[in-house]
C-alpha cells in the first residue's frame, strides 16, 4: 500500500530521518477515537495505541496524536504501537470546551479547511470570523461554503456572498447545494490530489453529506432533514480522514457547538487586518479601541471606514484570548508547582528510607 497516496512526501521522510526514526514504520492517523486511533501504513490499516512514555510525558492534549498526524509505530498481529509523533507543519485547535486553559486538537498537517455554513438561519458572519481565525492562527487556507441553498432563492446566493466578502476579504466562496449537486464541479476542480482538506462547522450544516457526495460513498450516515430546523441530524461523533475519488484527502469533524478562540500566535491579526493597520495609528500603544480620545479604529468606525459588526466581533474575541492566554499561564504554574511538590515528596522519601 501506497503513503504518497495519504499524502506521504519527500519532505516527510526527510523529516523522518533528521529525528532518527528510521527503524519504525510510518503511519498517518485516520481515525481517533477517545485515545483509540486507526493508522494507515504501508502494511494497511491497524488499531493502535500510544506507548506509556508517550502518554506519561505529555503535557496537554495537544501532545497527543490526532487526525492527520503522521507517526512512528511498530505493528504487530492485530495492532500498532505509537511511539511518536513527527512534527506538524499545521495543526487546528480551539479552546477545550469546560476546561480553562486547555486546548483541543481538531486535526493536524491540514492544507486547506472548508468553512461550512447553511443559507438558511445558520449563516452567521461572525462565526465564519471565528473559524477563519482559527485557521489563519493555524497556518490552514480557509474557503468558505455556503450549503443548502438549494432552500433560498436563486437571487439571495449572491446577497450572501456579498454580505461575506463586506467583511472578509480574498478568501474563495462556493455556493452548494447537496442535494442537486449544484456549485460541486467548482468544489472539486479546487481540491487538488495530495492535499488534505478539512470540514468545519456546526452540527447539521451538510458537512456529512458534502463529505459523502464528494466520495461517491455514504461515508457518514445522515437523518432525514428536519423539517423545523432544515438541519440534517447526523451522527459524526469523532474525526475521521477519507480519500475522494480525485485523489485528495478529506478529514470530516464533529460539529461544534462552541469555537472557543486558543490563539497564541497572529490569527486575529490577519483575520482583522484592517483593524489592527489603524491600530498602529493610535494615540497610545496601549489602546484598547474601545474609549481612547486619538484612537485609530474609533475614529474609522465613526467614519464608516469600518463594519461595526466586525469591529464588535474583534474586541469579543480578543477578550477571548486574552482570557485564555491568562487561564494558560496559570495552569502551567499550577502543573509546575505541583511537579516541584512531587519531586520533593520523593526526594524526601528517599531520605528518610536511609
């Protein structure tokens, strides 16, 4: 069986030889569930479990394997031992939903992340806004996907895009609909044979179905449409990567009720690039935008210069951050302090064993 076909690349191994790990088979991480994962290797596809050295030195649950990650293992009968992990050249992440300071892993090594969202009352911009975020603090290409507008009129299709491309900018959009397949060709002359895509979105936007569409297959089952809600009832329940008829490589996701931002690097930056260039024009540098006299971005707001939503948007997320950068530190000091107390309760007890 063929690596390349999962993506494999020169790079990769190149990579694999620099960190000396060259006497264990390479694998990639299609399926993951509850610390459970199916890798696929060139001897073909196994269970799999990490080594108690890699669980006992990990720090969070981002030094835990995921969908998409390439990794060293040893396979056996039945089963795949996953020694480590090679580097990521991407990894999709958002704030753990009920633990302060924690981060979920949503994939890794992702080329391009489709944004998806309903026509219907699920379209929301400024959730579009947080996902982009996340992906532009990612080092992913995001394309947006508006779904389901075969339940708007033919006119609202490009009410929507504009509506988008008022507030983000560059970014490709397709309009589709799952079931006439309308806006597919362009979707898949898009995806290129090699890359790894992967579905965002809340629950029962049509990603399932784009996913089983796209394969020719009913990869993921999915419910009838509701007719209260027109949102498809599906059961994706954990991460899961597919190969599609043409070749690339596709990664669907549960969908998310929460996108908590988690953004150590310049995601909101480059999402809210217009915001943050007048920001460098500001009276003081440590202006909050929100009531400074000789403040940049309340001045271009009051002009119209720009979107008042957007501007919202962007404080509501910093707040995010900055809350979450603050809830990090502090569960860092807390792990180390009590690392310092384990450490001393076993020197201790080695003392007093003499």
């Amino acid at each position: 069986m063929n690596l390349k076909k999962f993506g494999y690349s020169e790079k990769l191994e190149k990579i694999r030889i620099e960190n000396e790990l060259t006497g264990f088979e390479i694998g990639r991480i299609i399926t993951e569930h509850k610390e459970r994962y199916v890798v696929y290797t060139e001897k073909g596809e196994f269970d799999a479990e990490i080594t108690g050295n890699l669980r006992y030195t990990a720090k969070g649950k981002i030094d835990f394997p995921a969908v998409g990650d390439w990794v060293a293992l040893a396979t056996y009968d039945n089963l795949a031992i996953i020694h480590k992990i090679l580097p990521r050249f991407s990894i999709i992440k958002r704030k753990a939903v009920g633990q302060s300071g924690e981060i979920q892993v949503i994939a890794a090594n992702i080329d391009y992340a489709f944004l998806v969202q309903a026509a219907t009352q699920d379209f929301n911009i400024n959730r579009l806004e947080r996902y982009l975020t996340i992906c532009n603090s990612s080092k992913v290409k995001p394309i947006i996907v508006i779904s389901k507008v075969d339940l708007i009129e033919e006119t609202m299709i490009d009410e929507l895009k504009q509506m988008i491309s008022s507030r983000i900018n560059d970014i490709p959009i397709f309009a589709i609909s799952n079931e006439s397949k309308f806006g597919y060709s362009e979707i898949i002359n898009f995806m290129r044979k090699g890359k790894t895509y992967c579905l965002l979105g809340s629950s029962g936007v049509g990603k399932s179905s784009l996913l089983n569409n796209l394969s020719g297959n009913s990869k993921m089952r999915t419910d009838e449409i509701s007719k209260s809600t027109n949102k498809g009832r599906h059961i994706t329940s954990h991460r899961e990567l597919f190969i599609i008829d043409n070749g690339a490589i596709l990664i669907d996701n549960p969908g998310m009720r929460e996108v908590g931002i988690a953004d150590s690097g310049k995601g909101l930056e480059i999402t809210f690039d217009p915001i943050l260039k007048l920001a460098h024009k500001c009276k003081y540098k440590d202006c909050t935008h929100t009531s400074e006299i000789g403040c940049a971005v309340i001045e271009a707001l009051e002009n119209g210069e720009i979107d008042e939503l957007s501007y919202q948007n962007y404080l509501k997320m910093l707040k995010e951050k900055e809350h979450f950068e603050a809830s990090a530190f502090r569960r860092r000091q807390k792990d180390k302090e009590f690392g310092k107390m384990l450490k001393n309760y076993k020197k201790d007890k080695k003392k007093n064993k003499f």
